[in-house]
C-alpha cells in the first residue's frame, strides 16, 4: 500500500500555529486585564493565568512543527546536495550545521514556552536569546544554501534566493533594535521604578519610564517573529515537491 502527499502544508501549519499563539494569550490577557492593550512583548501575553497555559501549549507545538519543517529540509537538502558533484561535502556539512541550529532554536522556544518570567535573569531569558538568534542564524544559512544550491542548477531561482535574503536581512535589523531598544527601556524602568515588582511591567504604560523604548522594542519583536514566520513559509513550494511514501507488508498473520 502506498499514499502520497506533498508537505507543502507543514509550512503553513507552523505559520497558522504561531498566529494562533500570540493572537490566543493576547486575547485572553487582554480579556483578564492583564497586559496593557498597546504593543506588550510577546511573552508578557503568557505570564499570568489562563493565558500561560494557551502560550504554554500552543508554543510547545510551535516548536514542534519548526523543528519538524527544518528536519524537511535537511532531508530535501541531503537528497538533493548527492546530485552536486562539487562541493557535495561542504554542502552537507553546511545542511548538518544548520539543522543543529534549527534544533537549539526550538529547544530555546520550548524554554521560552515552560518558564516563566522572572525579575532578573532566568531560564525564559536564556532560552528567547537561543531562539532569536539561533533562528535568525538557521535563516542566514539557509540563504546561503539556497544560493549554492542555485550556482549548481538544482533547485531555488533568484527571486527565492533573493526573497530570503531580504527577510534574514530585516529579521537581523528587528534583532538588532529588539536588543538596544529593550536594554534601554528596562534600564530607564530600573532607574525610576526599582521598588515596583517585576509584573508591573505587564501594564507598562505611556505614564512609565522608558515606555518608548519599550514599544520600538515590542514592534521589533513582533516583526521578527513574523519575518521568521514569512520565512519558512517560503519553503512551500519546495515541500509540495516531497512526498511521503509508506510500504507495508507483513506475512505474520496471513
């Protein structure tokens, strides 16, 4: 018995999971009253119950479903890097390399998802830098195997190569403000609210210090999270061309 469908769908199955997580616990926190309505970061819409619970599981999943694409491609990408004669070893060291990346940026979502936010530095913190730039750096180097890719006839055109250029070129801009951004805003919070418990971020408000920064920081990590989103969501076409195959047979009972 054999059946057969493109994994084209896989992409698009992580990008509905991760809208569902943010727009979900945004939603909930917002119904409790629990964030500030405007621009709150990502995972103060998960810090305090019910809403944890729906980030919790829906974040778990998310990372699921990435490392699940990025084993995809891995797989595509060693299939397809035997037909280059050339530099067949680099390749596969480059696409090895790169799904180690994609694994410790799902291992960071995970930790991102299962710890909660803490006052100072915390396993939550630790594991949203591991995503962010484990993510980005999976995204820079599947640029450059698009583009080797593209150098030896295979697969990707120009316009994929160029479109994931340009989204690994604005997820860095948005990593790049995101961090700035964020040390100023919780440095100006320390300075003038450090007797204030750390929840009291959730309702960071135009009447807090720093809260400029705070929301160009927010802005850049919601445009990150969507740049990476927009990203993998360009491996569709490619995944529609891969196909899952099963054969079984058996002589146990017959």
């Amino acid at each position: 018995m054999a059946w057969m469908c493109g994994l084209g769908w896989l992409c698009i199955l992580l990008a509905i999971c991760c809208g569902a997580t943010v727009i979900a616990s945004y939603s909930v926190a917002l119904t409790y009253g629990h964030i500030y309505p405007f621009l709150p970061a990502i995972s103060e819409t998960g810090v305090l119950y019910p809403e944890k619970y729906v980030f919790r599981e829906l974040t778990n999943l998310s990372a699921f479903l990435f490392i699940s694409n990025a084993f995809v491609r891995f797989m595509q990408y060693k299939l397809v890097a035997e037909q280059c004669r050339e530099g067949h070893a680099k390749l596969c060291r480059l696409n090895t390399v790169a799904f180690l990346v994609a694994i410790l940026a799902g291992l960071g979502m995970t930790l991102v998802a299962n710890f909660e936010i803490e006052k100072h530095w915390s396993i939550h913190d630790i594991g949203a830098m591991t995503a962010f730039l484990s993510g980005l750096t999976f995204c820079w180097l599947q640029c450059a195997m698009s583009y080797k890719l593209r150098d030896h006839g295979v697969i990707n055109s120009s316009a994929v190569c160029h479109s994931r250029t340009m989204l690994a070129l604005t997820i860095t801009f948005c990593v790049l403000v995101f961090g700035v951004f964020q040390a100023k805003a919780s440095v100006d919070w320390g300075r003038y609210r450090p007797r204030y418990h750390f929840l009291a971020k959730l309702k960071w408000s135009p009447k807090d210090p720093g809260y400029v920064y705070h929301v160009v920081s927010n802005t850049a990590e919601w445009c990150m999270c969507g740049g990476m989103v927009l990203f993998m969501l360009t491996f569709t076409y490619e995944f529609q061309q891969i196909v899952i195959t099963s054969d079984i047979s058996s002589t146990a009972y017959w």
